[in-house]
C-alpha cells in the first residue's frame, strides 16, 4: 500500500480525534524542521475540519546541541520573551496545541547537566501559563511522532538509514492503529471506549493504596489521595471539548499521595530524558521523597532532572499499562517515551495531573497541594512494568483486590 494514504490517515487522526479541532480554533504545531513535510499534512487536515489559522513552532536538534555546547552561559539562565508571549498567549486564548515528538535520543550527550537543569528552571518560568493549562487541561494538546533518521537507526541498529526508517514507520503504524484503510478515526473512538470502561471500574473501587512488587526489585507502596480519580483514553478541555493528550495510549492514570509513597522502585527500560540515555534506575523513596537515585548509566543526569525543585523529587503519576498490549506486544525498545510509557506500567515524578483529583481542575495550586497531590516544574515518566509485576491493591472499605498479576489485569 502506498505510504501516503496512511501518512494521511495519521494527519486526520491526530487532527480530529487527538485534538478534535473545532470550526473557528487556532491551532499550533511544534515540529522538528525535518518533519515539515508532515506538518503540512497536519495543517491540511485542520483546515479541512474549519480551523481558524494552523502556526508553526519550528525546532531543530542540530541547532539545539550546538547552543548547548557552545553559547554563551547566561543564555541558559533567560527565556527568550518572544517565545513566552507566544505559547502563553495561544494558551490563554484556547488555540489546539500538537507536539510532534522526534529527536536523537542522544543529541545532548555531553552536554553539562546543569545547563540543562538551568535552562528547564528559567523556561518552566516564563512559560508558567502554558504549562499550569496544559497541566489543567485548559487547552486541547496532543504529543505524537514520526521517524526521523538519528532516532530510526537507534531503534533499529544494524539496519541501514532507510530500512531504518521503514522498521519504525511501520511500528508506529501499528502502534497508532493505521492501516491505510481510513478507519483509525473509528477504531480510536473504539479504543477509548474500552480505556473509560477500566476507568470506571478501578474508580468504582475506591483504592486507598497499591502495593508493587517485582524481580527487578521493586517493593513499593504508594498511597492514593482521597478523592483520587483514575483517568485515560480522551480528556475534556475547559470548553468541553473532547481530546486524547497522547497518540498512542494504552494507559490508565491517576495521582498518587505526594507524601505516601514509600519502598524502592526499580526502572524496567531505559530513560531518554534531555537528550541522554539513562539505564537501571533504582530509587527508594521514604515519606514520598526520592531519598536515594542511582543508575547503571546517566546517573548524573538523573540526578539532576529529580533537582529542578522540591516536588521533583516527588511522584505526581501512578500509570497501568498491561504487559500484554499492542505496543509491548512489539517486543521493541522505542527510546522514545511517546511509545516505551504505553509499552509498561510507569510512574513519573514531578507534577501532578490536576484531573486526577475530583474538581482538580478548578483548584488553584495550592488547593491541589492541600488535596495531596504534587507540584513542580517536571514531569518525567519512567517504566516499571514487568512480565512478573504484581500490583495489589487495598480499598478504604478494607478489602484486598488483585489489581495485576504476572504483568496484566486481573480486575
């Protein structure tokens, strides 16, 4: 079959089901300069629904890694304004946000950690708007992605850059449900379906905590916040309007208690975090707070990514994913986070999701804070799901229910 049809499929997939633009909206494209082509593809689709004005927001790894090695040092202390007033300005005005997520794995390999820690630091500040609506799910925001060469070939060594490149377009294929018949637009809406249907039941539970355990290593207990709601599939926007924040997803979310996490965790696949690989992560938190990191390797990146601030060093997102799903079922280490968090079970430390607590999106931060959940400027995933993950969890009214076993399901 001819790629195009399907490279059109995506488009329309991500323009109608992971932002269902409206009549009348903007809508902003962040894109890698190599997957112009795509974007283009994207701002037709967008029109054709009746979107108001599509404007990009072009990035570059090339450039990207050469400011890093080599501008001056206060550069990374500042945020261009410019660009602030852009992002924020679009999101107080309600405009679509899609992220086009393609980049080398390694293209900040050398870099100094702190330059990044610094740069995160003064761009969470500038862009305080943009990243509290996003958190709150005030806009419509979608991450997808496509190959590109440097990340192609990482995927897949030993293969040439072209075949490459085949390898990880069809694996996205599959992993984003199209098939070049023009019917992933129906089979998504299906796929949500079945996500809200767990939803429902694991809200109907009424977990006061999940107990981790693992070979890797992993003895975990995490507590949940009273009035904790599970979520995944499709989210609402503050106008209403339906959209699914991640193309692909197989997840089901939820917040954990920012002081009730408790025991050690052991990552199952390696971190691509600021343009580095980091492998074998181990934390052991007390009382919430990452008290001890390691890692086989990058763990000086890590380090630093759980030092942005104090909630950094804390969980904001305890995620579901069965060892038996679509993505897993691939058998292939994307390095790429889009992909290898709907492959396992994932936490993430950093902030929280304000829908993950009843009426949290209308709470102010430190409302949140109160409710139990954590704030910060990060958000990181990393895997822990395994073949042999056993999660149990323990309701409120006293009973003890078999939430997965050998790495799925058993609800």
């Amino acid at each position: 079959m001819d790629h195009n049809v399907k490279f059109q499929e995506y488009a329309r997939l991500l323009i109608e089901v992971g932002l269902n633009v409206q009549k009348g909206q903007d809508l902003i494209i962040a894109c890698p300069v190599e997957c112009a082509w795509f974007a283009r593809l994207c701002a037709e689709a967008a029109y054709d629904v009746g979107c108001r004005e599509v404007v990009m927001n072009w990035r570059d790894d090339a450039l990207n890694r050469m400011k890093y090695l080599r501008a001056a040092d206060e550069v990374f202390d500042a945020y261009p304004q410019w660009q602030a007033q852009f992002l924020n300005g679009y999101a107080r005005a309600g405009a679509a946000y899609l992220s086009i997520s393609a980049t080398d794995p390694e293209n900040l390999k050398g870099v100094d950690p702190n330059r990044l820690v610094r740069q995160q630091r003064a761009g969470s500040a500038a862009l305080e708007d943009f990243q509290r609506m996003q958190m709150n799910n005030s806009f419509p925001w979608c991450v997808a992605s496509i190959p590109i060469p440097s990340w192609a070939v990482k995927a897949f060594p030993g293969c040439g850059e072209q075949e490459a490149m085949e390898k990880l377009w069809d694996a996205i294929f599959e992993a984003v449900r199209i098939s070049g018949d023009g019917k992933a637009v129906e089979r998504w809406r299906a796929h949500v379906d079945t996500l809200q249907a767990l939803v429902k039941k694991l809200n109907d539970l009424n977990l006061e905590r999940l107990h981790y355990t693992n070979s890797l290593g992993t003895d975990l207990t995490i507590r949940l916040p009273e009035g904790h709601l599970w979520s995944g599939g499709d989210g609402a926007a503050g106008t209403g309007q339906r959209f699914v924040a991640n193309i692909p997803t197989e997840e089901i979310f939820t917040a954990p208690l920012r002081d009730g996490v408790d025991g050690v965790v052991c990552a199952s696949m390696p971190l691509v975090h600021d343009g580095n690989i980091i492998t074998g992560i181990r934390f052991t938190l007390k009382d919430g707070k990452i008290v001890e990191a390691h890692a086989d390797a990058g763990e000086e990146n890590l380090k630093a990514a759980i030092s942005l601030d104090e909630g950094a060093a804390r969980l904001g997102e305890v995620a579901l994913v069965p060892y038996d799903s679509p993505i897993s079922n691939q058998r292939l280490l994307y390095y790429n986070t889009l992909f290898d968090e709907n492959a396992s079970c994932h936490l993430a430390f950093g902030e929280a999701y304000a829908e993950c607590i009843r009426g949290g999106e209308k709470m102010t931060k430190e409302e949140l804070r109160s409710a139990g959940l954590n704030d910060s400027i990060t958000h990181v995933d990393f895997m822990v799901g395994t073949a042999d993950l056993t999660i149990t969890g323990y309701t409120r009214d006293g009973r003890e229910v078999p939430v997965f076993v050998n790495g799925n399901f058993a609800l």
